[in-house]
C-alpha cells in the first residue's frame, strides 16, 4: 500500500524502487496486490509542467513493467481526478469502479455512524485527540435531543459531502462539545455546527470553480 506523494520525495532512487517492488512480487509465492491511493499524484500526464524528471522516470518504469498481463501482480489505483491520470496508465486498466458521492440515505447512516464513533461511546471515543488535548476525555458526553429527525435533517443539508467530509463534520461537533465545560450535546449545538460546515463546503467549491 502506498500513495502518490509517497514518490516524489525518494527522487531519484524512486526508480530503483519501483524495480525492486516488481523483482520481489517476481519471487513472491502469493505475488503482490499494489494498491495506490492519491495515485494522480504519480501517475499522472507525463507532460504535466508539475512532474519533476525524477517523478517521470519513475511513472516511466512502472508502465514498462506492467506493460503484459501478469499473474505475479494486480495493481490498484485510487483517486478522485481520474482526469489526470496518464494516458498509458488508463490504458492498462482493465475494471473501472465509480463510488459516487453518499445519497442523502447514505449520508443519514453516516451520521449516525459517526455520532456513535466520535460521541456516543463511554466517555466519548477512546481515539479522540480533543478529547485528550482538552484533558476531558474521561468525562462523559451527554447527549440531548439528537433525534432520527434532526440528524434526518442534517443528511438533507449535507448533499454533495463525501464520506471524508460527514467524518470531519463529526469530529466538528465532538471538539464543540469538548469545548463545553458540560460536554453536552444538543440538537442546537448540532444543527449550528452542521450549518457552519454547509457553508464551509459552499465556500470551498466557490473557490475551487474560481480557481
């Protein structure tokens, strides 16, 4: 497993890298499923101003060797531009996956998901970094009024957030909460901080379309 940015920084030893992932995968008994998250961030267009020589070589070599079919390695790409990607690495796909972005059902049982994860647990989630950095992580969050209808509610404002953005919307509510010296959670809490991260995203594709 590895992501795009993960081959800029070995410059030109990124090369002899990829070489040695594929000679291993050779020796292998089981052979190698490579999966590459963020893979825009290496795969993609050869001509592309933003490619170092470095980064090109190392796209270069992988094409050659995943160039024929094998049975030593099956390599899985990841990202949310497939726009970007070069030419001859959509050549060599051979099934393509769409996950759309989370329908307003979708986003209500992620809600709920999240508030269990990041608020509902004893004393909040045991992984909570607010929780810890406020030193109020033994303390107990209650909550107050976060019914179906209002988290029903929060899913129909929330349309066009992915799975990434409903979790750090959650993570929003939880550090407002540790922020309070009650650690209460109520539904006008809730609803201002759904409200400000609407906006938030608004905000964020604005200046994306403007970019």
């Amino acid at each position: 497993m590895m992501t795009g940015g993960d081959v800029a920084p070995l410059g030109p030893q990124a090369v002899t890298k990829i070489h040695e992932i594929f000679d291993w995968a050779k020796k292998s008994k089981k052979g190698l499923l490579l999966f590459i998250d963020e893979a825009d961030a290496f795969l993609c267009e050869r001509n592309s101003t933003h490619m170092s020589e470095s980064q090109r070589s190392a796209l270069n070599a992988l094409l050659f060797r995943t160039g024929d079919q094998s049975r030593d390695v099956v390599l899985v790409l990841a990202t949310n531009r497939p726009g970007d990607l070069d030419s001859a690495v959509t050549d060599r796909i051979d099934e393509v996956i769409e996950f759309p972005l989370p329908q307003e059902d979708e986003r209500f049982k992620l809600l709920k998901l999240y508030l269990t994860k990041y608020l509902c647990s004893e004393g909040g989630d045991s992984e909570s970094k607010w929780g810890s950095f406020l030193k109020k992580k033994s303390q107990k969050i209650t909550i107050k009024d976060i019914s179906d209808d209002v988290i029903r509610e929060a899913a129909r404002k929330t349309e066009g957030f992915s799975g990434r953005e409903i979790a750090k919307l959650m993570a929003s509510v939880q550090a407002a909460v540790y922020g309070r010296p009650d650690c209460l959670l109520d539904a006008n809490l809730f609803k201002e901080i759904v409200d400000y991260k609407v906006e938030e995203h608004h905000q964020r594709k604005k200046l994306a379309a403007d970019a």
